[in-house]
C-alpha cells in the first residue's frame, strides 16, 4: 500500500468550527496534516482565533461568524486572495439556541430558537457552499458532522435532531445541485454520542453517553478520533464514489439495542 493512500497530498482543505483540542474539527484537522495536506481554520470569533491559534503552528486561522453573510461574503474573498483554490471543506458547526430556562417539551420550542439554530447548525452549509463554490475544485470533497440518528427522541437534546435531519437532507439537494457544473461530493459523518466540550453542556449527557457506550457491541464508546478518519477518508480521492451520504460510526450501537446486557438490569428493577 503506498505510503500517500488517502492521496491528500498537497489538497488544501478549509475547516471550520475548531473550538478546541476535544472538537472533531480539530482531530480531523490533524489527521489532514499528517496525511499531508494544508489545513486553512476557519473559527467564529476572534476570541476563538486567539485561543485556537496556540493549537495550530504556523497554520492560517480566519474569523468567520456564519450566522452573518457579510463575514462569510469577506472570508470568501480573503480567501480567494490568498489560496485561489480549495479541494474541499469541513462544516464542523453546530449551536442550538436553548431556551434560558433548560430543556423544555419540543412543542414549547419558540419560533425564534428554532429558526436560529437551523440558520446556524444547517444553512451555513449551504450559505458556505454557495460562497466557495468557485473556489472549489471539481473533485473537492464538503463533509459534515451530523448524528448517528435523528429519530431518537432524546428530550435532552431538544430540538437540535430536527436541525440535524434537515442537514442531512441537504447533502442530497447538495449534491444535486452541484452536480450541474462539477463533480464535487456531499457527505457526513453521523457519530455516536462522543466526549466533545459542546456535548458537555447539554443536560443529563453523561448518563446518556454511559447508556451509548454498553449499547455499542464492542462495549467501548466511540472516540473522537475515530469520527475524524470517517472525515479524513471522505475528504480523500479514495472516496470518489461516495457522495449524499451519511457514514454511521456508532461502533454498532443501532443495533445492539436488545442486548441482554440492557435488557437484563431494566427487566429486574421491575421486580424492586
């Protein structure tokens, strides 16, 4: 096998939402330089530019707030200036506009929450794509970070499966569109519950991701890292022939929920 598989050698890649070292951003960042290729960070404030620089060495952080067109309208034109092309880009964003009292029943979900965490957390991507569509090579390579399943009614993650479902309907329309005038691949990595600092905020995660790591078969939760290699190869030309997809890296976990290791303990506290 040669040394270059992945064959990222010398492709420049765009990515976005690095926050720190526990970010699936950051891990697939590293993984693309290790591999050889250049790494332009793109993050959301300049107080994020400050503290992800110490991570990345000689390597370019831009400031983009994506939730506003014009900074997206003046990254687009930097980087025109400065790199002309792109062989792809990694959408690494996700805020969800909680309601300031903590979770509440998704039929409580305000108009206003709502519509902001899919402008953020779903339209970047497209807003994004279309900004650089010009940039981008005609084999380049967009990967998204979703989850594993938008049909688990996790009340504790709110509203945000919706804007993740939609994300991943995206990809297809994506791709469609695209498809007109290059041949540049939509896709996203949907991993299980991870250990990531944004996953830390939200209410009751520790329980759930402790219930996720004994449903996967293996008994081990997913790592960060193994997100990122799911990126990692699609962003790669060795994934040519995948496009508007979704990689699932749950380590199994979708289905191994009837495993007698889960059924066993609920079955006997009914009996206490």
């Amino acid at each position: 096998m040669p040394a270059d598989f992945l064959q990222l050698e010398g492709r420049r890649i765009a990515v976005f939402g690095v926050a720190n070292r526990k970010s699936v951003a950051y891990h697939i960042a590293k993984q693309l330089e290790e591999a050889g290729a250049e790494v332009v960070y793109v993050v959301r404030s300049p107080e994020r530019h400050e503290s992800v620089s110490k991570l990345t060495g000689s390597a370019q952080v831009h400031v983009c707030d994506v939730e506003f067109q014009e900074q997206i309208d003046e990254l687009t034109k930097s980087l025109k200036e400065k790199y002309g092309v792109l062989h792809g880009f990694v959408h690494s964003i996700a805020f969800a506009d909680y309601d300031e009292r903590g979770m509440i029943p998704f039929h409580e979900t305000s108009r206003k929450q709502l519509l902001r965490t899919f402008d953020i957390s779903c339209y970047s991507l497209i807003a994004l794509s279309n900004a650089l569509k010009e940039m981008l090579t005609r084999d380049a390579s967009v990967v998204t970070i979703s989850i594993s399943t938008t049909r688990m009614a996790s009340e504790n993650y709110g509203f945000m499966a919706p804007v993740k479902a939609a994300l991943d309907s995206s990809l297809a329309f994506l791709a469609k569109s695209f498809s007109k005038f290059s041949e540049v691949r939509f896709n996203a990595v949907a991993p299980g519950l991870l250990k990531t600092s944004a996953s830390a905020g939200i209410p009751g995660y520790v329980d759930s991701y402790l219930y996720a790591e004994r449903a996967t078969l293996r008994g081990r939760a997913i790592k960060t890292e193994e997100a990122a290699a799911a990126a990692t190869f699609l962003l790669s030309p060795r994934s040519s022939g995948i496009t508007a997809q979704q990689i699932v890296v749950d380590a199994g976990m979708e289905v191994n929920y009837f495993d007698d290791r889960l059924i066993r303990p609920a079955v006997d506290s009914l009996g206490e």
